[in-house]
C-alpha cells in the first residue's frame, strides 16, 4: 500500500494531475500531508530548498508550504549550514563555500519534530551553457534550443529547467486613477498600469544524456515550444535555462519520473514505474518522503526574441470580453420621472471600474481585469531588461 501512495505522490508532484472520474474517499483520505523536498546545494550561490505537504486530490491546491521547520546543509566530512526561512516554504542560504571533494546532503526537522535526511551526494558542477537558439516555424511557432558541451568529458548527465518573462499590455490604456474613493486625477507615470512584466516557469521534466556518444556533447536539446498564438510572443520575450549536471542516479531519477509523467492519463490508469528519490524520514522508515537534492554550481543563459523578430502573429488576449463604459458625474435616466445618478461615484470611486480617458461630464473606464496590467504581471522592469 505504502509503494502505491509513494507512486501517486510523485506523480502529484510532477503537476500531472488529470482526474476526470470520481475519487474514492479512503484513497483521498490516505495520500495526504506527506513531506515533498525540492533543490540543489548550490557552491558559491544561493541554495533554496523548498519543503511542502502534498494534499488530498480534491483540494483546489495541490500542496501547503511547510512552515516552522529547521533545514541544514551538512558536510559528509564537516560543515553544517542553516537555511533561513522565508515564511512560504522556501529555505534559502546565502552563498556557501563548499567543497568540490566533500558529499553534501539536506538534514530537515519540521515543527511537529519529525526528522527527515537526503543521502550525500556529490558536488556536480555544470558546465557553460554554449547558446540557446530558436528555431520559427511560421504556421506552428518559436522552438528554444539548448547546446552544450563539456571538454573534460565529466558530466554526461543534464537536467535544464527555465524561466520565461515577457511583456503583457492590458486591454484599455489608463491615463487616469481613483484617489481616496472621491476624486479622479491624471495617472503619474511611476503608476502606469499598462505595460506590464509576466513571468512563467518550466513545469515539465527536462533532461538529457550524452552516454552513447563519443563526446560529452549536447546539440539542439528542446527546451520549449510556444504556440504562434501566444501572448508571449506579441511584444517582447525572454528566457533563461539554467542547467545541471546529474549523477547516473539523479538522472533516472528524472528521466523516469518523465517518463511517468507523460505516459500518466488519469490516476486511474496503468501505474507507472516505481520511483524511489533520495530522501527519507529518520523518524519512522516507512514514511514516503517525495523529491531528490542534488548538489553543484548551476550555469545559465538568457536570450531575447522580439515581435519584429517573427511574423506577425495574432495573439491570444484574456481581453475579448473587454468593452469601454461611458460614466458621467450625472446621468440622467429617461422616462417620466427621471433620475441622475454619479455613475463615476457608483463605479469609479468604489473600484467597480478603473477610469481610461476623460470625456464631457466624466470618464470611460472597465473593469480592472481590462485595465490593470498588474493583476497578471508586475509594472516594474526587471533588472535584466534590455
């Protein structure tokens, strides 16, 4: 029973939940609050580790940020590093000077005083990223490509992951915004609402061997594909991979939890293979603990593709139902005997709409998911931004 949970976790933790039939209480019941570890020690950079607890299937969430616990870093030789707890289950370090010749592993006590282990496992440091590169296909999309190679012939065994940020516009430009629920002002420009910077992060497994061949070397590995209708590529878009380089035992860790997650079409299809990481519960052996630590600097690359860069697709917008309003500081309504209303007071000054432009007697204004850029991205340029 214990083996079947363990397989149903993992697979939960891949993000690869797909139910379309009902769940049997006293599974759901079962496959919940077990431990899921995630990182890498990284030598020299910030080390983050992030501890959660799996819920049950019909939860809206899929997991709860482990608060309260004490996360180290530990030398299989000497040397132990607390991590500090950012209060949303990650646990961060500042940068470590570890040694290449020492075995590290993650040593966890969570608030209810459980204790909880990862094997050592040795420092693999990845080599340069060569480029990244992308390929157009004009009726499908953008492909991103990862190259690599090490000289040494040491590493063999790649994990990537990634994260893309890119431009978002809202539906309607505000010039204008709402102050104190009773007045409306020119927007100042530190308050623009417009332009906006989106972030999304890899959610499949990706990994790569270079075994079979002569040389330690990786050529046009797929990293991602975006649709030719995507919002991503409608204005300007970036992408940073970071790379790993994996132990044989990392690397079927990952290559089989891949594999799980793509051939898993609902929870109650064939199991797939039995996946065992590298962590454990000190205090109670038959405890499944979900995840795999790895050690080793991470080298990464970021490239830019502009609109101009492609054809001119028509992006996919959240904005379709997005139409302006006309509100005035008195409408009159027809009939008999009519009323005047302060459509900007009932609208505008309650945050119901966000003002756009002025007109005579008041403002055309939307909804704030038309108009507010920052519901979906943050207004601010990132550092990086070209």
């Amino acid at each position: 029973m214990i083996r079947k949970l363990y397989i149903f976790f993992v697979i939960v933790t891949a993000g690869m939940m797909s139910c379309k039939k009902q769940i049997n209480n006293q599974v759901v019941s079962a496959a919940t609050n077990y431990l899921v570890v995630s990182g890498n020690i990284t030598p020299g950079d910030t080390t983050v580790i992030n501890l959660s607890r799996m819920l049950s299937v019909n939860d809206t969430a899929k997991s709860k940020a482990e608060l309260n616990a004490m996360v180290n870093i530990e030398g299989s030789q000497a040397g132990s590093y607390p991590l500090i707890s950012k209060n949303n289950g990650n646990y961060v370090s500042a940068p470590l000077n570890l040694s290449s010749t020492q075995n590290y592993r993650v040593k966890i006590i969570t608030g209810d005083g459980k204790q909880y282990a990862s094997d050592f496992v040795p420092v693999k440091n990845a080599p340069a990223i060569d480029s990244l590169s992308y390929i157009v296909n004009y009726s499908n999309g953008v492909q991103i490509n990862v190259n690599t190679h090490d000289a040494n012939n040491n590493t063999h065994y790649y994990r990537w992951d990634y994260t893309e940020t890119y431009i978002i516009h809202s539906a309607f430009e505000s010039h204008y915004m709402e102050v104190n629920h009773n007045n409306v002002v020119i927007r100042p420009t530190d308050r623009e609402i417009y332009t906006c910077w989106a972030n999304d992060t890899s959610s499949s497994i990706l990994t790569g061997s270079s075994v079979a061949l002569s040389k330690d070397l990786i050529r046009d590995q797929l990293i991602t594909k975006i649709p030719s209708s995507s919002e991503k590529l409608h204005i300007r878009y970036s992408i940073l991979v970071r790379q790993y380089a994996l132990t044989a035992n990392a690397y079927n860790y990952f290559n089989l939890l891949k594999k799980n997650t793509e051939q898993l079409g609902g929870i109650f299809d064939p199991q797939p293979s039995e996946l065992t990481g590298n962590i454990h519960c000190l205090s109670n052996v038959n405890e499944p603990v979900v995840g795999y630590i790895t050690a080793g600097r991470i080298s990464q690359m970021r490239i830019f593709i502009d609109s101009s860069q492609l054809p001119s697709w028509t992006p996919a917008t959240p904005y379709g139902d997005c139409t302006a309003d006309t509100l005035l500081y008195k409408r009159v309504s027809p009939g008999l005997h009519p009323v005047i209303t302060n459509q900007v007071a009932e609208f505008i000054y309650k945050d119901f709409e966000i003002p756009i432009d002025q007109v005579e007697g008041g403002f055309t204004a939307s909804f704030p998911q038309c108009v507010d850029c920052t519901l979906r991205g943050s207004n601010k340029q990132p550092a990086f931004w070209k």
